[in-house]
C-alpha cells in the first residue's frame, strides 16, 4: 500500500508491503513531518525558526541539537565545505524569503550551544533545508521499523528501504530519463544535483567558501544504512572539491557513492553496486 502527503515543497511516500497496515501510524508520520515544518521551515513565518534567526537566541530543542551536532562534524570533515549558517547566500541569489540583501556573514562555528540554549553570535543565521530530509526519513523508519518488515520512505529521492528494492537514478541532465539502476538491501539512498532546487542566478549548492555554485559535478549518489549519512554528505560533497570529496568518501565506513563530473567522468567506490539500465 502506498501513502502520500506534500510537505516541505516535496512529496512524502511511504509504501509498505503488508496486508495488515495500521493506518493510524501512517498518520502519525505525517503529522509528525508537518509538526517538523511548521517549526523548522524558515518559509513559514513567525515559527521557530525564524524567532532564533531573529532573536540570535532561543531554548534548545532536541531535535535542532541532534541536527546541529551532525552538521558540525560533518562542516569539520570537510574542512568548511558545508555549513548551515549559508542562509545569507541563499536568500542573496533569490531564493528568499526577505526579498533583500542580508549581510554575509557565515561561519558555524558561531553556533553557540549552553546547556539548554542555543545562541547565534556575530549575527548569523541558520537554515537546516540542506539536512531535514534525512532527520524525517530516520525518524520515520525507527516508527515503522518495529512493526512491519518491508516498506519504503521516498522523501523526494532521498529513500530508505527496509528489506529489498530496485532504485533507478536519473539521467543528471534529463529527470524523465533512467541511466543505471542499483539494487538496495536495508540501506538508503541520497543525491544532490545543480538542477533540482534553482533561481534564475543560481542554485541551492552554494560554496560557502568562494560563495559561489560548484561547476565541477552534475550528480552524487550515496548510499548508507542511515539516510542522516547518505542525504548530508551527498550535499556536503557536492560542494567540495572532487579530490578531496573522493579522500573523505574512502575513510568513512560503510558509505558507498558515485560522482559524476561536468566533463561526463564518472568516480565511483568498488561497492556502489550501479549497473547501466537496460
């Protein structure tokens, strides 16, 4: 049976292979993905998100602490190819919500955390639309996990599957075409792409460095038992250089990946088990 709601600018699916499915809990997924947007969307005014961004201040929630430790480790990893205070980037090449200008000030480790507070100093501001999906998609495995056996979560292409399942990737250039497919065992699949999210200027994929878009890659694809590493480090990659995203990919267990350059060069690790799509 298959399930499906809009949320974050995306579609949610769940699809669980089981003759006796509890609705409720179903329901249950995706009021708690809503609950999550409401407060963390920084398109919805007034929410949580906003008030800190505002305030520079604000009681820690669990959730936002579990995303925050992550990000950190992983902006250390790649030596500050990935930061989730780039909200002035973004919103400065229209993909807003302020319609103006902001000062670009971005650097994470200005992400101060005291006890049950967390502040943001210097005057920068967070956005988590780079890592939300894999914070759902995790979330919502651990509800299903206990009670059913096979079942899907497709969260706009970032997928985690319980059990087996055939996933095709599409061509970077073309998303009604296929170019390989790759057969997944309790794992979860992510991948980042220019194409995707985009304004007239540029793309979401920001360089928080050079503050520019990446022009080397047209795809990644990861795979990992935990979509929070497949789906953060598919962004965080993206953005870094193609020399040092292969030496950071080959010293992390169990994540298994493919790049594919401008140039059509295609680098992949010995387990990421594609094969061209017949």
């Amino acid at each position: 049976m298959k399930y499906s709601k809009e949320l974050f600018w995306s579609k949610l699916q769940i699809t669980i292979n089981s003759e006796d499915i509890n609705e409720d809990i179903i329901n249950k997924c995706f009021l708690e993905t809503e609950s999550f947007e409401m407060k963390y969307s920084r398109f919805i005014k007034w929410n949580y998100l906003e008030n800190l961004n505002k305030n520079k201040s604000s009681q820690l929630t669990w959730e936002l602490l579990s995303i925050i430790k992550l990000s950190e480790k992983v902006s250390n990893i790649t030596k500050w190819y990935f930061d989730i205070t780039v909200l002035p980037l973004l919103e400065n090449i229209w993909y807003w919500i302020h319609k103006g200008n902001l000062d670009e000030n971005i650097w994470y480790k200005n992400i101060e955390i005291q006890w049950d507070t967390i502040n943001l100093k210097n005057w920068v501001s967070i956005d988590i639309w780079a890592v939300w999906k894999w914070y759902i998609v995790d979330k919502i495995y651990n509800m299903l996990d206990p009670i059913y056996d096979d079942f899907i979560i497709n969260f706009w292409w970032d997928i985690r599957i319980k059990w087996k399942e055939k996933i095709l990737l599409e061509d970077p250039y073309d998303d009604t075409k296929s170019i390989w497919e790759i057969y997944l065992n309790n794992l979860s699949i992510a991948s980042s792409s220019p194409f995707k999210r985009k304004t007239k200027k540029w793309n979401h994929l920001i360089n928080p460095i050079s503050k520019k878009n990446d022009d080397e890659k047209v795809a990644i694809y990861l795979t990992h038992k935990l979509s929070s590493f497949s789906d953060i480090f598919s962004t965080a990659l993206f953005i870094t250089p193609i020399e040092e995203s292969i030496k950071i990919l080959n010293n992390i267990n169990g994540l298994e990946w493919m790049i594919i350059t401008k140039k059509w060069e295609i680098f992949k690790s010995k387990w990421f088990n594609c094969k061209l799509n017949k």
